[in-house]
C-alpha cells in the first residue's frame, strides 16, 4: 500500500511540476499583454489626453490588470521625485530593470530604449517608440503563445515519462 501511495504521490508531483511550469508561461504571456496594453494606455494618455509623464504613470499604476505594471508605473511615479538628482532615461532604466529582470530579456530589451526618447520635447518622437515598443513586445507576446501551444503536450509527456521512470526505478 505504501508503494501505491508513494507512487501516485511520485506521478502527481511529475504533473503538478508541469502545471506549475506552464502556469508560469502562461502568467509571462499576460504580463507581456498587459505592457503593451499599457504602452499604448500611455501613449494616448501623452498624445491625446496631454497629460504629463507624472499623471499619466498614476494613472496606469491605477487601472492596468497586471500587478507587475502596477507596481513598474507606481515605481516610476514615485521616483519622479528624484528627477533633479537622477536623469529620467537612469531612472526608467533601474526601474525597468528592478520589475521586469526575472520575466525575461524580451520585456527589458523592448522597454529600456524608452528611457532615452519619454520626457523628450517632441511628442511624436515619444508616441513612435511607445508604438515601437508595444510592437515588440506583441511579437514576443505571440511567439510565446505559439512555443506554449507546441510545449503543452511534451511538457507534460517529459514530466509524466520522468515520474514513471522514477516510480519504475524505486519499485
């Protein structure tokens, strides 16, 4: 009896493994959609609504779905204060870099040219890399979909194959 419970405990930690593993994709995929949902959020905000970085990060730390968004806008928001002492391009950067390090390089990669053009004079100049952005990271969102729907099926093979192999082995 113990062997059975052991081995059903050693086949459901192999698929327990496998969910965890795709819900992790899975989360990578929403946070990818909610930052260029929010890009452009931000874009409008700047372009039509003209309002300033300021107001338009407060505003985005308010209403987007995703709470690593969330959190990125309130950063920034908060750390406009420091804006004398450290440049915006420095300040997005770090900021970026502190939320968005452990998602992955496709965020950070498409994220950290904003820095350099956002707060700039010209507006179209900001909304073009705003759009640039989003583009990127709806390319990247996309081809994580595709790799996901690819990996279901052998993620859970591979994890299920390796707890029956160990199962096999222990009995």
């Amino acid at each position: 009896m113990r062997k059975l419970v052991g081995a059903v405990s050693i086949l459901l930690a192999g698929f327990l493994t496998a969910l965890l593993r795709l819900g992790q994709k899975k989360e990578r995929i929403r946070l990818l959609r909610a930052l260029e949902t929010s890009l452009l959020a931000l874009r409008g905000e700047l372009a039509e609504r003209q309002r300033s970085l300021g107001e338009s990060f407060l505003l985005l730390s308010q209403k987007s779905e995703n709470s690593c968004v969330r959190a990125f806008f309130a950063a920034l928001c908060t750390r406009l204060d420091r804006l004398g002492e450290r440049g915006f391009a420095e300040i997005w950067r770090s900021t970026a870099e502190e939320c968005f390090d452990t998602a992955g390089e496709g965020i950070c990669d498409a994220l950290l040219p904003l820095g350099a053009c956002l707060g700039g004079s010209e507006l179209e100049r900001q909304c073009a890399a705003l759009e640039r952005a989003a583009r990127a990271l709806a390319e990247e969102e996309s081809a994580e979909k595709e790799k996901l729907g690819s990996e279901r099926k052998l993620s859970f093979g591979l994890s299920l194959s390796a707890s029956a192999f160990l199962v096999i082995l222990l009995m």
